[in-house]
C-alpha cells in the first residue's frame, strides 16, 4: 500500500495513495481517508474543544478509526486522552505509525471489533463515523457513552427516503421522500438515537445535527436518569404530509392517531416517523463553537454553524422554489420572503439545509398568499 504524509488542522498524518486507475468505491479499501470530510472532522475539533472545556480530563473513543485521522486530531489539537480502534490489521499499523508520527503520548492503538470494545468500557466521549449507517454500533455506543455522543451517518437514501423500506430495517422508522428530505433524514437518525439511549435510561439534548450532501452529523450531549429519558422521549412524534399541497403537520408521541387527509386541501396525507420533533441544535453551544472556530480559522465551516444557530426550532423546512413553481411564479430573494413573513407577525428564518429553504410557523396557505403577494409586487415595480 503507498502512503503519503498530509498535514490536517496542525496534526501529521500517513495516509493511503488511492491508485489513479481504481474505480472501487472507498468501502473496499483496507484503510479509507477521505479529504472530502474535512470540514467533518474541523467541525469535531471546535465542538469537542468545547464540550471539553469544563472537563478537559475526558476519555474519547474514536471507534471506527481508520487512518486514525479524527481521533489524532483530537488527541493533538483538543487535548484528550484517546483510544483509537480498528479491527483492520492495515488500519492498526497505520494508526500505530500515526501516533508516533505525532508524538502523542495521550493516544492508546487497539484492534478489535467496535462493538467489544464499547461493551467492554464506558467512555466521555464516543465517535461514530462509519462508511454507512453507524447502527450496527449504536446499541453498544449509547451503552457506553457517558457524556457526549457523536455520530455520523453517509447511509442518506435510507434516511431520507429514496430507500424506505431499508430505513424502516435500519432505523425502525418510516421516512419520507420530500422536499425537506435533508431534514428528515437528521430527524430519523436522532429519533433512533434518543430511542436507543432510552434503554439504558439516558437521555439526549442536541447541541448541532447537520445535513450536508451526502452525510448527516449529530452532537448530542448524554444525561443519565429515569425521568431524563423519560422526558427526553417526549420529544418524539410524527409528521404528516401532503404531496398534493405540500402541507404538514406534526403531532407529539409515540402512539398518535395522524389524519389520513389534509386539512388544507383534502387529499390523502403520507405519515412518517417516529422520528425526532424537538430541536436540532443549542443556540449557546453554537456560539461557543463559531469562536473556536474563528480562533483555529476553520474558516469553511463558520458560515454553517451561524446558520444553524439562527434556524427556527420548528420541525422541517419549506423549498422556496418549489413552492413558486407549484404557482407558477418566479421566486423572489429568499431574504424578502423572510421578511415579509416576519413583517406579518410569522416566525421566520433561513436553514443550513440549503440556500432556498426556510422556516416558519406560518401554514401553507398562509406562505402561498405571500409567495404570490410577493411576485405580484415585483410584477407592478417592474410596470412602473
């Protein structure tokens, strides 16, 4: 296997030279890096450093290591003591090399099966991010976990609904394929989360879920206790929505009766869930986690978290285009959309979902009459 030495964040790292003429996709690799998930790894960096402010004596398992690349950059760029895992012997090797690479004394190598290991020993912190769908671990990982959960997920189709029936098998949940599927897909994954953690009577607070193109990301800080699962479950339910209209609604609960029509237009409305229906991120964290990153000038990644941080904690986005072309209209700037909900005495704002989605607590019929007042407004601007 060729190697080259890369620098990532300020941490040295020997990584695979994949061969220019393979075709093979990266799961069948024997040690996978993936430069395209840096902005992954930065934004664990800045988050960890600050959930680990306060407690700068956690443990943090990188149990799906790899090249060893996240768990390095936390050993050497937050501070932590870090147990990096892969049952590959290539992997071991290379994260073996790596620590010494760094000179870190603060990082333990093993090679063993990822579920052994979380079932043997509980850990602070505990870092999933697998090729796929990370549920093969997330029993054991909410077994062991005992403060910060963070989870990656690339099995999207799944999770957002192009492949229902395997996001029933893997999540056991229905999702549904809508124009909000980013959306879904990060409400699917925590619902399974927090359903998880329940067992073991914790319970999950979101602190930052992201959807990029082709993962999903959750941070989700753990509390141990009864009445905390119990309440934390509270937070599940269902959502009901309309193709025709593109109306939905949502109920709280594990056990809810969700209309079979839609209440704005009358035809026949898809249920999905149970799926995660409270907030997706900590507004405090956030800001905690835009500084780190201005200090360490992950300058890719501050756009994302603003964004985040300023989202409504309303469940799931409306598609400003989609909506104009239903009406056969053009789109105006999503920012005067915003506006003039706002100006109506509706909530409104943008999402890190995409730069023409937005939320608010307005209804369908409600968005669609400003959508329209909107476009006749700029139609008798450009008469005039």
């Amino acid at each position: 296997m060729l190697t080259r030495i890369i620098t990532e964040g300020r941490t040295k790292v020997e990584v695979p030279v994949p061969e220019e003429s393979s075709s093979f996709p990266p799961s069948s690799a024997a040690v996978f890096y993936n430069p395209a998930m840096q902005s992954n790894r930065d934004m664990t960096v800045a988050a960890i450093a600050c959930f680990s402010k306060s407690s700068p004596d956690h443990t943090y398992l990188d149990a799906l290591s790899a090249s060893g690349i996240r768990g390095l950059r936390i050993a050497n760029e937050v501070g932590l003591s870090t147990t990096m895992n892969d049952w590959d012997e290539i992997a071991f090797d290379l994260i073996t090399k790596n620590i010494a690479l760094n000179n870190l004394s603060n990082c333990t190598a093993i090679k063993r099966n990822a579920n052994m290991v979380m079932l043997d020993s509980s850990f602070d912190i505990i870092d999933l991010d697998p090729f796929g769908s990370p549920v093969p671990f997330l029993d054991a990982a909410c077994r062991s976990v005992k403060h910060l959960l963070c989870i990656t997920a690339t099995d999207t189709a799944p999770l957002c609904g192009a492949h229902g029936k395997a996001g029933i098998r893997n999540y056991a949940a229905v999702p549904l394929k809508t124009e909000y599927y980013p959306e879904m897909g990060v409400r699917i994954l925590m619902g399974a989360v927090a359903r998880t953690l329940a067992r073991y009577d914790k319970a999950m607070v979101p602190l930052l879920s992201i959807a990029r193109a082709h993962y999903v990301r959750l941070f989700a800080s753990v509390k141990k206790g009864i009445s905390e699962a119990d309440d934390c479950l509270k937070s599940m339910g269902f959502i009901s929505h309309c193709f025709g209209c593109g109306a939905r609604i949502w109920k709280y609960g594990l056990a809810v009766h969700m209309e079979e029509k839609c209440p704005a237009c009358g035809k026949t409305a898809s249920p999905a869930g149970p799926l995660w229906l409270g907030r997706l991120h900590d507004r405090s964290f956030c800001d905690e986690v835009i500084e780190e990153v201005k200090k360490r000038e992950f300058k890719e990644i501050e756009k994302l978290i603003t964004s985040c941080r300023n989202e409504l904690d309303i469940p799931m986005h409306y598609d400003y285009h989609k909506i104009s072309r239903s009406l056969g209209i053009t789109a105006m700037p999503t920012d005067e959309l915003i506006l003039t909900l706002r100006d109506k005495g509706y909530q409104a704002s943008r999402t890190h979902f995409s730069g023409i989605s937005f939320k608010t607590d307005a209804g369908m019929e409600e968005i669609r009459k400003i959508v329209i007042a909107l476009s006749q407004k700029r139609d008798l601007r450009s008469i005039a």
